[in-house]
C-alpha cells in the first residue's frame, strides 16, 4: 500500500509515524481562526489500542454527491477542508477476500467469527504494474461493539516484502501480531486452508477535513470511494456500483471536555462526534443513506443473494447428503456458505488466472474517479449551502445555526 499521504497537523512528511513537529504559520493559523489551542492528543494512546478502526460509512447515489458534501465541510463555520491534502492519484486498489476450508470443505472460519481477511494490492493504470500487497483482518461492523453509536473495530495488517511469496507474507503477519501478545483472529489457519470467495475493487480520493466541538479540532481523513463487488472466479457483478463516503479519525487537539478525560470517555466523546457527523452529512445530501455494513460484508450479501439456494434447490443439485455428511453439531451448515467457496482458488490461482481482467476492471474505475476530479476541478463555484454549524448532542456551544439548503439537483 501507499503511505506518502499525510493528514493532519505537525506531520513530518519524511517520518509521518514520527512525533509531532512545531505547527507551520500556516498551520497554527487555522487554530486561531477556530479558537482551539494546539493541544496535542494522540489516537492511540487515548483510543486504548494501535489497532482500532472506526469508521462511519454514507452510500450516496453518485459522484456528485463527494462534491456536496465537500461543500458542507466548507460552508460549516465549525469545520473546514484542508485544501493542501486533498490526494487524487491514488491507485485502484483489489480486495482478495479470504476464507477457510478443511479436507477440502468449505467452513468459513472467519465469516462465523465476524472477521474477515483480505490480500489487497494496488495496480498503476499506466504501467499496469502490481505493487507489493499486504494481508489485512478486520473485525465485522454487525455484531460488534457500539460505543457512541460507532462501532468499535479492530484492524491488523501487514505489507508483503519484496522477494517474499503470499504464504511467507501470511506467515510473517501471524507472526507480527503473535509478537505483540495479539493474536490474528486467522492465528491457527494454515495457509493451505485458506481459499477466495469474492473480493472488490476500490478507486479512491483522500481528503483532510477538520472540525469544531467544544474547545477541541478533530482531523478526518475522508475517502470518497468508487467501488464494485468481484465474485469468487473475480469477475464483476456490476451493477450495482457503489458510491461511499467514509471517515475516520487522524488527529485530536484542544482543550479536552470534562468527561472525555478518561480514556474511555475520550473515545465515546469521539466516537459521538462521529455519529452526530455521520447523521448530519446524510439528512443533507439527497438519497444518501447510512451504511452499517463493510465492503466486505456487503460482498458477501450480494454474492450470497446472486444464489440464492433453498432445500429444494439442494436436492436438485445432490448436495444434500453432502451437507448431512459435513454439517458441525452446533451449526447448521448452508449451500450459501458452498456457494461463496465454490471456485475453489488459493489465491496464487485467482491471481495468475485473473490478473489481466482485473486490471482492466480496477482501471475503469480509475477513470471513472478521472472523470469527478476534473468536474471537481472545474466546479470551483460558489457553494450550493448555506453557512451552517455542524450540530452535536449535548453540545456546550450556544451559537445558533443557519439551515443549510438541501442537497444539489
């Protein structure tokens, strides 16, 4: 993956994991003009965990929408873009989405534990050359922990070295995560166990925005995300495509609130901003709706639906006996679960026998993200909202607000 994008404040861009350097002139003038004192506060100390992700997720229903809401971040007197980190050229990344079998037979360890497990690699649309990829487990957003209306995930991964082969790579994740006393979820998976059931391919912006509650700044990286679903074989269902706007915190700063003091009251009180944005950014942008699904889990939906197998189809096919024969005792083993393992690849076979194709596929997307940053470009225009603040629950600001007009036609 690419890490030459930076986002936030005090960030040296030659050690970007590095501590925060002295505030440019630049910088500490976006504080003055939002009263908040450069008051470092960092992620993962206060979050309790380097591996926490959270995220809030708004399906839109096209590119247009980005632009909307770029222009609510930038019509909020509590909130602004950060026009110098607004990142275009990122390339189309692929998602392999992983799961298990044994003996051969489909048994989805990961999906039963909420978990998912992807090999991802991005592609340049003008050489066509792969980048190194990296294994990457995520927890599932159904079924997990909500902390101020957002769930609470967990996030590990690793990039693939040069020279290293995908079971190596596999075998040096395991081993990183063993290392910390945090096991992967996918600890005790063998990497012969493992098989492709789907995946999906992301074109993607990167934008910085920042905003006011209380006396704190909170720094988002915002990803607006065109995306299609891959089958087991990889190729695309398409439709549908997807459109998607998802956040997710960088930075904090300011003068902490009485009750997010604690490390536990630091993460509700962000995890709260975070919901109240999400809420707010959807009841302003037209047939947008808010997403509690991953991509993944949205993957694994559709595939699941393109079947759509009952008892009657099983007979049909002569799987019933098979399921009987391989069913576990505390669960009820499905055709849906078969389906989605019924290619059958390792993913060193999906990759040889899909390459071609999924460039091409991921370079469509590619453009068609092109096609909205020119649009974009040339849309420097007065924005289509009123001067508004983002609004909080409980919020200690007495300022009144302005009603934004609704979304664009």
């Amino acid at each position: 993956m690419s890490y030459d994008r930076v986002i936030g404040f005090g960030i040296d861009e030659n050690n970007p994991k590095g501590a925060v350097r002295p505030l440019t002139g630049k910088e500490s003038l976006y504080f003055y003009r939002m009263g908040v004192k450069p008051i470092f506060h960092d992620l993962k100390k206060m979050m309790g965990a380097d591996n926490r992700e959270p995220e809030k997720k708004i399906i839109v229903p096209g590119a247009k929408s980005f632009l909307e809401i770029r222009n609510l971040i930038a019509s909020a007197k509590n909130a602004f873009l950060i026009t110098d980190q607004i990142y275009t050229s990122k390339n189309p990344l692929t998602s392999i989405l992983l799961d298990t079998v044994e003996n051969g037979f489909p048994v989805a360890r990961l999906d039963k534990g909420n978990h998912t497990l992807r090999y991802r690699f991005e592609v340049d649309p003008q050489t066509g050359v792969m980048t190194q990829g990296d294994y990457n487990e995520k927890s599932g957003i159904r079924g997990g922990q909500e902390i101020g209306g957002c769930t609470d995930r967990f996030e590990r991964e690793l990039e693939q070295r040069p020279g290293e082969t995908y079971e190596e790579s596999y075998k040096a994740f395991l081993s990183k995560y063993r290392r910390r006393k945090d096991p992967a979820f996918c600890d005790a998976v063998p990497f012969g166990d493992l098989r492709v059931f789907g995946g999906y391919q992301t074109a993607r912006n990167e934008i910085g925005f920042a905003v006011k509650r209380d006396k704190m700044l909170i720094v988002f990286e915002g990803c607006e995300d065109f995306w299609h679903i891959l089958r087991g074989d990889m190729t695309v269902i398409d439709p549908p495509k997807f459109f998607e706007f998802e956040f997710e915190p960088k930075q904090a700063w300011g003068e902490l609130p009485a009750g997010a003091r604690t490390k536990e009251g630091f993460k509700a009180f962000i995890y709260d901003t975070m919901s109240n944005l999400e809420s707010y950014i959807q009841e302003h942008i037209a047939r947008s709706y808010i997403n509690r699904k991953s991509k993944a889990e949205l993957t694994k939906e559709h595939i699941e639906s393109m079947f759509g197998f009952n008892e009657k189809s099983l007979a049909d096919l002569g799987l019933s006996n098979l399921f009987a024969q391989h069913a576990e005792p505390h669960s009820k083993f499905s055709a849906v679960q078969y389906s989605l393992m019924a290619s059958n690849m390792t993913l060193q076979e999906a990759l040889v026998s899909s390459q071609q194709d999924l460039n091409h596929h991921g370079n469509k997307l590619y453009a068609w993200k092109e096609n909205f940053n020119e649009l974009a470009e040339e849309s420097r225009a007065p924005t289509t909202f009123q001067t508004h603040l983002f609004r909080f629950q409980n919020d200690n600001s007495r300022q009144q607000t302005q009603q934004p007009v609704a979304a664009l036609s």
